[in-house]
C-alpha cells in the first residue's frame, strides 16, 4: 500500500501538468534567463571583437596639416575620410548618424602653432551615448601616442633624452584567470538563474492551498481517512517537483550557452564541468523545495485566492534580496554565505566557476541550510492544517 502523501502527490502532480499557466511558466523561465545572459555577453564579445574586424571610422578636418597623425591613424586600422570645413552643428549630425566613431578637428593654425612649439589644439568630437565608446578610446590612444612622440623628438633635438619624462616604468603582471574573471564578470548573473525556483511553483502553491479552500473542496480532502501532514507534504512535493524540474532544465540550458560562447574573446572562460553541474543540480534541490515550503505557507496565512496570489507574488522577490546587495557590498566569499538561500546556491556556482576546489562542506551546508527552513515552514502548514477555523474559512 502506498503512503498517503505519495497518493496526494501522485494527484496533485498530475493536475499540476494539466495547468497550462504553470507549464507556460516553466517553459518561460527556462528559456528566458539563458537567453539573456547568452545575448549579453553575445553582444559584448561583438563589440569587443569589432573594432579588430571592421575598423574605425573617423572623419578628419583639416588632416593635410598632420600627415604623420594621418599615417599613425592608418596603422592602428583608423579608416579617415578627410573633410572640408564643418560647422559644429554638421559634425553634431553627422556623430547622430552613427556612421562614423568620432571627428577630428584641427584649426587654421594647427600648421603655425606646431612649428612654433608651441600645444597645437585638435578637436576631439564624439558621442558619448552611443555605443562606440571602446573605439573612442582607441583614437584618443593615438593621439596620446602622437602627442609623446613629438614631445620626445623636440627633446631629443634639444640634447635631452626622452627618459626624462618617465622616471618610473612601471610593468604590470595581471595573475588573474580567464576563470576568475569570467566568474568576478558573471557572478552577478548567477544569482539570476536561482529565482525561478520560487517562480516555477507558484501557480501550483497556490492553488492546491488558497484555491482549494475557496472551491470548498479542500473540505473533500480532508474528509479522507489522510492526515493533514500528509495532504501537505504531498501538496509540497509536487509543487517542489514542477521547480526542481525547471530549475534543473534551466541550470542545464545555462550551462550550454555558456560552453558554447566564445568567451575567450574578452579574457574569461567557463570553467565549470558536467560533473560539477550534476552537484550543483542536486545542491539546488533543497531550493525548489523551500521556495513551494514558503509559497504554500504563506498561502494558507491569505484570507482568499486573490489575497493569496498577491502575497506570493510579492515573495518571489525576497531572492532578489541577498542576490543584489552581498555582490554591492564586494564581500569576500565566507561560509556564513552557504547558509542564506538562494546567496548560497549563488556563491556555490560563482566559485566552482572559477575552477577551484571547494570541498564539500559547501554543498552541505547549500543543501541542508533550505531544507530545513522548508522543513519548518511545512510542520506550520500542517498545524495550520489542523484548524477548522482554516478549513472553514472563519
């Protein structure tokens, strides 16, 4: 004979695959956040990689007073197109266009003033909305380069070695790993994949606990030789079901957009292994079913369905909490973390991410610190259960 809860799950699963708004959750939120994650860091690697592919397009006035500016331009694959005369509305709409990355401006006088040693101005213009502020960068770095290197030929013909001016050299060694950079980068995007667990089961939270009071037929069930503890832990695992699943398909789906882009472009790298993805799966497992443990507490606390759906609802962005704020208090990684939901599943992925080796009281203390907080909720549902006062309505 089968247990009680198993027979209540077994029902409640079955009617929660029948719920299309809780399938065209599912298939939403699974999709979603890897997309997005996968667009973003798409859309980075394209503009990091585009200026090497495409060139830089510049429009340059009055360039026939520079030709070594000119040819350093051309070296650093600066595409010019020389210009006659503009006034500063035509270069500010011609910057609108997007056409062209920025316009350079040299007076009348550039030619005079340089020959007198004296600061010949050039006009930078660009747009600083737009979305070609690495490439700016890029020109503003040739003219710097331009710039020294007449400094030190007048004072080389002035018998003073260029040197002078840079009594410090200073090298830079960079220990950090594609995997750690990667991991630093998206770390804040990690959290992001944990919040559909509360999302996932809300649908079904809610209407085997809020709905079916108000259908009157939460009174059937318990008419039923079943004791309330059992209708509950039933009720929770197949709330809890629906979001391991997704959670898992999402985590999963992550992962392969992840692998698959070319991260290497910007200097990271996806480290985490097959393996690691099966523990993480089973870690998060404990979160799926606190999150149905605390949407169905809170249900039963709501006076009516609607009243139900908008606390809950409301809930769903408690995970939010510990996701935005420990990444803006840049603390270091502590094992206090392991013990907050949702932030322990988060510092769990972002360090084996960086390919390290954790050990596993990490994957302990993530499992074990949301089962026992869905635990309690569940053993006040079933208490709450045993209320006529609940039952009834009163």
């Amino acid at each position: 004979m089968k247990p009680k809860f198993l027979v209540v799950f077994i029902k409640e699963f079955r009617e929660t695959l029948r719920d299309k708004r809780a399938l065209g959750l599912l298939a939403l939120f699974v999709v979603m956040y890897p997309a997005m994650v996968g667009l973003g860091l798409g859309k980075l690697i394209d503009r990091t990689t585009t200026p090497e592919r495409e060139g830089i397009e510049v429009i340059v006035i009055g360039g026939q007073q520079a030709p070594t500016l000119m040819s350093l331009l051309k070296q650093k694959n600066v595409n010019v197109t020389e210009s006659g005369p503009m006034t500063d509305e035509a270069i500010t709409n011609v910057l609108r266009d997007k056409k062209v990355v920025a316009v350079l401006r040299l007076g009348d006088k550039f030619g005079d003033t340089y020959a007198a040693m004296r600061p010949a101005r050039i006009d930078l213009w660009f747009d600083s909305a737009s979305d070609s502020g690495r490439k700016t960068r890029d020109v503003e770095e040739v003219l710097r380069n331009y710039g020294n290197s007449i400094a030190g030929a007048r004072l080389l013909a002035h018998g003073v070695s260029p040197a002078t001016l840079a009594p410090v050299q200073v090298q830079r060694y960079d220990t950090g790993t594609n995997a750690s950079r990667s991991a630093t980068f998206i770390g804040a995007m990690l959290g992001s994949f944990f919040i559909p667990a509360f999302i996932f089961c809300l649908s079904s939270a809610v209407d085997s606990t809020a709905g079916e009071r108000e259908r009157r037929s939460l009174e059937v069930l318990l008419a039923q030789p079943a004791r309330p503890v059992d209708l509950i832990v039933g009720k929770w695992l197949a709330a809890g079901a629906l979001s391991v699943i997704g959670i898992t398909l999402e985590l999963g789906m992550a992962h392969g957009v992840l692998k698959w882009l070319p991260l290497e472009e910007i200097g990271m790298s996806w480290r985490l292994s097959s393996v690691d993805l099966v523990f993480v799966c089973i870690a998060t497992i404990p979160l799926s079913l606190f999150a149905a443990a605390f949407e169905i507490a809170l249900a039963m606390n709501a006076k009516s369905f609607k009243e139900a759906q908008s606390t809950v609802s409301f809930a769903v962005m408690l995970p939010m909490v510990p996701m935005v704020v420990v990444p803006m208090l840049e603390l270091k990684t502590a094992t206090w973390m392991y013990l907050v939901p949702v932030l322990s599943n988060q510092t769990l992925l972002r360090e084996l991410a960086k390919g390290q080796e954790i050990g596993a009281m990490p994957f302990i203390l993530t499992f074990g610190s949301s089962l026992l907080i869905a635990l309690a909720c569940i053993g006040w549902a079933s208490w709450r259960m045993k209320s006529e006062r609940y039952v009834l309505t009163v």
